[in-house]
C-alpha cells in the first residue's frame, strides 16, 4: 500500500488488495492501548464469585434462571447477589446464550450475470393484471433477452403454473435456436421458477438457470423494469374485464414496446434494432445526423462534435465490485467532454442503407404471444381460455 498506493491510488489499491481503506487508514495510526478498567469496590471477590457459580450449577438450579434461583434463595434465607450479577458471574464464563438451537439462514452469494451479445441471458418473471372484480387477477409470463431488453416471449393465463412455464420457455427456445449450453435463464424464487418440470426442461435443453437470492428485491431489475413500462403506460387499464381484454392489450403493447420504444438503457435504441444487429448502423445514421448540424451551426454546440449514445457492448446483474473499481480508475486522458461519456463509444459501420427495416428483421415478430394452444400468432389472433 505504501509504495503504490500514491502512484494509483489509496481506494484503487485497497480494492485490489482486498483491504478496506478505514483498516489501513488505522493502521497509519493506531488508537491509544486504554488502560485497564479498575475494579469497582463492590464487586464480588474470586471466593464468593465461585459460591455463586457453585450454587447455580447445583443440581436443582441448574436448569432455572438466575430470577428464579434469586427468588429460591431469598425464601430459603439466604442472599448470595443481585440476579444481574448472577448473569454477570455467568457471562464471564461464557454460560450465558440461547438454550434452544437457533436457525441460521444460509448466506446466498449474489448472482453476478453477465451478457455480451443476445440470447446469452434472459430473464423472466410472473406479474399479475386486476381482473373485472376484487380478488381477481390474470397472470402475464414474460421472457425478456437482458443484452437487447427484446422480449422474447410472453403469455397471459388464468394462472400461475409451473406447466405453463415449461411450455412457454421450450417454445421461445425453440423459437430463438438455443443452443446448449449459450444461454443463463435468471429469475426470482417464485414457485413456479424452482418447479421440477421447469428445473427438468432446462437441464435438457442444456440452458444454466439461476435465482435471485431470498428477500432481496434488486436482483432481478430488467423484469421488473419491463414490467414498470407496461404498468405506467397510458393506455393501461385499472382492470381487464376478461382473459380476452389482458391478451389483447398486450398483442399491441409487446410489438410497440419490442419495435417502437427508444429503450434508455440501450442507448435509446430499440430492442429489435440491438436484437438483430442493426443497432450500429443505427448508430452511425444518428451520428451522420448529428454531423450534418455540426456542420451547418458548429457554434451551437460549445462541447464540440456530438455524438449519439453508443450501443450497449455489456450488461451485468449485480456487476462486481472489482470491475465497479477498475472501471473509476482513469487509465488516459478524459474519454469525453460530451454526451457520449454517459456510455463507451461503439465502432459504427461506415454507411447506412436506405431502410434498416428490410435487413435482418425476421418475417415474424419474436416475440410474438404463446398460447394454450402452442401456436405462434399472427398480428391478430383469437386466443382460446386455458384450461
């Protein structure tokens, strides 16, 4: 710490080292020794100290507490101490603790995902819709790529199955070309994420699965961000009058959200656009734009060039605190003193055709509703009740 702590850095250096800063700020200069604490005249002497320990470990007091020893005492005559002191005498013998066996709950390590291109990692999640009255809810399944927040599939049912799910996960594997072994499924623990057939299902299509650890509301963030647009949409109703009305309000929302929406977490690409590989050239459409207003008006822009947001190049679940530090250490000159430092720069393609929209787009939608029935839908689908 001493020698390279001034040339990188005292918190830099700490973190590699594994060492807290406040430990080795201490270190540089430890506190005062305190003198010994003198021992107060009233206190009992080794003798009587052992008469005390010799009476509470008598047979018949042996299992009482030191209120009901002092009570027994007392109406038998006799007055060694005070119960506190009782329990002082006890303590200093390590005699003091919990008679019964306590449950102590395992320490669950935080999943620390991470995605560098799509289908590498998805996440999904069970939320409810208000159905027409009290007490009555629909069950919206919702698989989300966590690269290029696509979603990939979803589902409304009448309830929460783990049958469902297996359904839903095989098809959009099968419909995404999953290969084993490429791909992390994350969720929380609901009973549905831990079943045996969904557990089964993704051991044979070789897909890794992972949890959020017990309690902890954060490690599952881009589901429930999802979950976040849809819910705070205008157009979402307080109620769904029937399984009918749920199915069809999200055949037009995923498609607008999938192919419409400038998500910010993307560097307000769309996810189709990040999905496919078409966010570059996107990219590089924007940054001609933004080029050809430099041009015309450059005293307009006082930070020089502007440049788009880039798009994402990693995506972390509870990223590491090591790659948090090494991403704070500056290692050249500052990257930007424009909009861009918000996020790293993409290496864009040099030109952009005339239409994104015919290149790379598959012929239909990949996020397209399943149902009952197993089927991929159409633009417009009459959905059957499940059963």
């Amino acid at each position: 710490m001493r020698e390279v702590g001034p040339q990188l850095g005292i918190v830099p250096t700490c973190a590699a080292l594994g060492v807290s800063p406040a430990s080795y700020y201490r270190r540089l200069k430890p506190p005062p020794r305190l003198a010994a604490r003198p021992r107060p005249p009233r206190s009992l002497v080794a003798c009587e100290r052992d008469a005390v320990l010799e009476v509470l470990h008598a047979p018949r007091f042996v299992d009482l507490a030191p209120a009901q020893v002092y009570a027994q005492l007392l109406d038998e005559g006799r007055y060694l101490c005070s119960a506190r002191t009782m329990y002082r005498v006890l303590d200093a013998r390590q005699e003091v603790r919990e008679r019964r066996d306590q449950l102590r709950h395992p320490r669950y390590a935080a999943p620390e995902l991470l995605a560098t291109a799509p289908n590498q990692l998805w996440s999904w999640d069970i939320t409810k819709l208000l159905g027409p009255a009290k007490w009555t809810y629909f069950h919206l399944y919702v698989i989300l790529d966590v690269f290029s927040r696509y979603v990939v599939g979803w589902m409304v049912a009448d309830r929460e199955s783990a049958p469902l799910a297996h359904k839903l996960i095989e098809e959009t594997c099968v419909r995404q070309g999953i290969t084993p072994g490429a791909l992390t499924l994350h969720a929380d623990r609901g009973s549905s994420m831990r079943s045996k057939p969904v557990a089964l299902l993704l051991a044979d299509l070789g897909v890794t699965k992972t949890h959020s650890r017990p309690h902890v509301s954060n490690d599952n963030p881009f589901s429930e961000a999802q979950f976040k647009t849809l819910k705070y949409r205008p157009d979402f109703p307080e109620r769904f009058g029937s399984l009918v009305d749920a199915r069809g309000h999200c055949q037009g929302f995923f498609p607008w959200y999938n192919t419409a929406h400038r998500h910010s977490g993307i560097g307000l690409l769309t996810p189709h656009d990040v999905h496919y590989g078409l966010a570059d050239r996107r990219v590089a459409a924007r940054a001609a734009v933004l080029a050809a207003a430099h041009a015309i008006h450059p005293e307009r822009f006082v930070a020089g060039l502007p440049r788009p947001p880039a798009r994402p190049t990693a995506v972390w679940i509870n990223k590491p605190q090591q790659a948090l530090t090494a991403a704070n250490v500056p290692s050249g000159p500052d990257p930007g003193k424009h909009f861009a430092r918000i996020a790293p720069q993409s290496d864009a393609a040099e030109a952009v055709g005339p239409d994104l929209r015919t290149e790379h787009s598959p012929s239909r939608l990949a996020g397209d509703p399943v149902h009952a029935s197993g089927h991929h839908s159409d633009p417009i689908i009459s959905s059957a009740d499940l059963h």
